[in-house]
C-alpha cells in the first residue's frame, strides 16, 4: 500500500530536521527520512557538535527551529547560551545524545513520521505528484508527496528524480573526527615529533593530511587531543561508491597516526578513540537551482527578493594541496540566501535546502555549516507548506506570504532588495 504525504524530507541533519519540524508543525503530513538512526548529522553523526554561527556584529542573525532545539539541549544540560558578541557569535558545544533525543521529542510531537535506517531508492513526478520508493530494512516502499525536500547533503534525491545537478570535480577533502588522549602534552617534544612525522611522510608510513590541513607537521592535533583535525582526499563522496572509499580512507588515516604516535615518546599508552559514526563530508554535489549564489553575492552581503534566510562564515575552503583557506566577511556583512537557489531548475515541488543548494564553491564553503543549513531547512518547510496550504506550485508562492509566515514561526529574515 502506498502511503501520502504532504511533504517528504529526505536527511535529518540540521536542514532536514528543521525542514521536517516546520512542515509538521503547519499541519502537513510529514515524512523524515533518515539514513543513518539518529537525528542531527553533522552535530551528532559526525562530531561535530559546536554549531554556529547563529549571531554577528553583535545581533542574532538566525534563530527559529534550529535555535530553539539548540537553547533547549543547553538549558537542560546546564550548559552556557551563547551571546551577541563582536564579530560574531562564539559556537558553544552541544550535548549530542541530549540535542538527539530532543529532536526526536520535537519531530514525535509534531506528529513527523520518522523512518530511520532508510535511503531513497526512486523518485519520479506524475501527475502532480512525487511517486517514491523507500529503501527499508525489510525492503521497497512505495510512498507519494505532494512536495519534496532534499536535505541529503548530496542531493541524492534530485539526481535520482533526474533534476539538474552539478557534481564537482574537485572537492573539499573529508575529516574523521576521533580523539586520543592518556598522554601529557606540556611534556612532549615537539621538536622531535616533527622530525619523525616528516621522516615517517618520507618513508611513505603517513601521509601529510593525516595529522592536519596543510602539508606540515600540526601542532594542533595534540593541543587539540586529535578532534577535527585530519583529511581524507580526492574522494567525491555523493554516491556509495565514493562514500565507502571516504569511510575507509578516514579509518586507514587513523590507524597509520595510531602506529605512528605509539612509537613516539611519551604517547606510548595513548588511546584513539572515534569521536563520530562516518566521516563528515564537506562538498560533493549541488542542486542546479534557478539562481546560483555567487562567492560575490557571498562576500558583499548580496540582498534578494526572494530572501528567506541568513547566513554567517568566512569563506572557508579546505584545499588538499595548501590546507585551510579562510577569508573574513568584513565588518558589517551578513549574506542572505534567496529562496531560488533552493529550486531546481524545472522541477515542480521540490526543494534543496543544506549543503546540496545551488552555489558556486567559494559561497558553498560558507553556507553549508550548521546554522544557515538549520535556517534554511526551516525556510524550506515554511515553503513547502504554504505551498500545500494554498495549492500552488514552489514558484506560485507570493514571497512576502511566505516571509510573514516565517516571521511567525519566529525565524529571522534578511532585507531585500
């Protein structure tokens, strides 16, 4: 038997989460589906769990869901708010089995249908709406959606629906997340660590990218007890294919730092241990939307008609070749996102929201951390239910309507144009 829906989401990381959340609580009939069994993606899956950024030149710039999951896993962990401060808003760890627990609170309460452990398998639009199949640990599903979100990170979804997309030939290396601790940093010899990790590169035993990003000895991965430290390159990861060579890519990164310290003095008894379930993925493939967002458009603050919501980071590229590559917004800036970049183009109800939007890779380096991925999530299911409310189409929706709404939903809208 096929299953209706108003609206499918596909990924619960901090786009899908927020976008599921949203739609449900407007009163559609919500599906979240979800590949890995936890909520949260990047924050929870991947370790990374200090969110940001959600305030700049002393203002909040984006709150809503994605804010009011966050406060709420802070306030019950006793653990500090972060305030406005110049120039931005500090990213404050979240408690991440407590931020889980409390999304899948939110999503239940909403009445969002949850499918964990389940990959799309097909998607195509007939007769006005999306036919689907589910992959399920028991096998295919068939389910129908007036409207579609992919939250994929990949954008899975839209590639398989055969919606224009653009996979990136060059990509931003993967990170494994781990720590490893039992060792006093105040008393290793720095010195001789470098003259041994450039001897073991030499030899072939480690790669540069192992211990940091750039192709240099880092200090900051003892300082920083391992975290969020190495790289996994020239893999795309957007199919299961590439995914699998960047999750064993991640673990043999791993074990060879794992050899290579316990032979080095004073790290003889230390420990690794994995801080997250997969490797996080940085970029691989985006949606072709009807506006693609530009580095400029990034980098002065480029305001839209069609705005629905902020975003606040450096450019940050990872290059495999040169490390990290940060470039600072200027005083004063806070780019926007337009709702166009979430369409893709010639589809019919169907959105992209989180790192699969469509931009250019400067601009992608920026949008796709974790807080603008919450607000335009949340953007998205705004969208997708007015639209199902009203019955229109994505592109029939008046933008102020939709603006209004979010505004009640107690998002934070950028000006227009």
């Amino acid at each position: 038997m096929c299953t209706t829906y108003d609206v499918a989401v596909f990924g619960a990381g901090p786009a899908g989460t927020c976008a599921a959340l949203q739609a449900a609580r407007l009163g559609m009939k919500t599906l979240l589906v979800e590949k890995n069994g936890i909520c949260g993606g990047t924050m929870t899956f991947c370790g990374i769990n200090y969110p940001g950024i959600f305030g700049a030149w002393g203002k909040q710039i984006i709150a809503g869901i994605g804010w009011e999951l966050l406060t709420a896993t802070w306030r019950e962990t006793n653990s500090p708010i972060p305030e406005n401060t110049l120039p931005y808003m500090p990213q404050v760890k979240v408690n991440k089995l407590v931020f889980a627990a409390l999304a899948d609170e939110a999503l239940q309460n909403a009445g969002v249908d949850i499918r964990f452990h389940t990959m799309p398998a097909s998607a195509r639009f007939e007769q006005g709406v999306w036919q689907m199949q589910l992959c399920e640990k028991d096998g295919l599903v068939p389910i129908s959606s007036r409207m579609v979100i992919d939250c994929s990170g990949d954008a899975n979804v839209a590639f398989m629906a055969g919606l224009p997309c653009v996979t990136r030939t060059e990509t931003q290396p993967g990170t494994l997340s781990m720590y490893f601790h039992n060792f006093d940093e105040t008393k290793l010899d720095f010195d001789l660590l470098e003259k041994r990790f450039n001897e073991a590169v030499e030899r072939g035993e480690l790669t540069p990218e192992d211990m940091g990003w750039a192709k240099k000895f880092n200090r900051g991965f003892f300082t920083g007890y391992g975290g969020n430290s190495n790289h996994i390159t020239g893999i795309n990861a957007a199919d299961s294919r590439g995914r699998t060579l960047m999750e064993i890519g991640g673990r043999q990164s791993v074990l060879r730092m794992y050899r290579f310290l316990k032979k080095c003095p004073g790290l003889e008894k230390a420990e690794f241990h994995l801080n997250s379930g997969e490797c996080g993925v940085r970029e691989t493939r985006v949606i072709k939307g009807e506006y693609t967002i530009t580095v400029e458009d990034y980098i002065t603050g480029k305001r839209y008609r069609d705005g629905i919501c902020n975003a606040f980071y450096p450019v940050d590229l990872h290059d495999a070749k040169t490390g990290l590559k940060q470039t600072a917004l200027a005083e004063g800036v806070v780019p926007s996102i337009p709702l166009r970049a979430l369409i893709p183009e010639g589809s019919v109800n169907f959105l992209a929201a989180g790192r699969c939007i469509s931009a250019d890779r400067l601009s992608l380096s920026g949008l796709r951390v974790q807080a603008p991925c919450m607000a335009m999530g949340q953007a998205a299911g705004c969208a997708a239910a007015l639209a199902c409310i009203q019955n229109k189409t994505i592109q029939q929706l008046a933008i102020p309507e939709l603006r209004q709404l979010l505004l009640q939903q107690k998002a934070i809208l950028p000006e227009t144009e």
